[in-house]
C-alpha cells in the first residue's frame, strides 16, 4: 500500500508521478495533495522510487 506524506509534498504543482503509473491510481485535484486508489495499485513502486 502506497501513502503519501502530505508533509512532503509541496501542493504547488502537479505531481509528477501522475504519469509513472502504469494502471492510473494516483488522483490529484488541482495542486492537492494526491490520492492514490489502493485497489488499483500494483505496488511497482514507480512512484516511490521516483527522483524529483
């Protein structure tokens, strides 16, 4: 299961790993902090592992 660190993320920007996910599960509206559907996740981790 992925979580994100609402902390950690900036909320000034599109999250840039909308696109990394290869079956669509993150959600973000507008600049909020994104959602990831945990029953669409995989857990490849793309997004985890990904170096902004």
């Amino acid at each position: 299961m992925i979580v994100i660190r609402e902390e950690l993320c900036p909320q000034t920007h599109a999250c840039p790993t909308l696109p990394l996910c290869p079956v669509g599960a993150i959600f973000q509206e507008g600049f909020n902090v994104p959602t990831v559907d945990n029953e669409k996740c995989i857990c490849c981790c793309k997004c985890a592992n990904n170096q902004v």
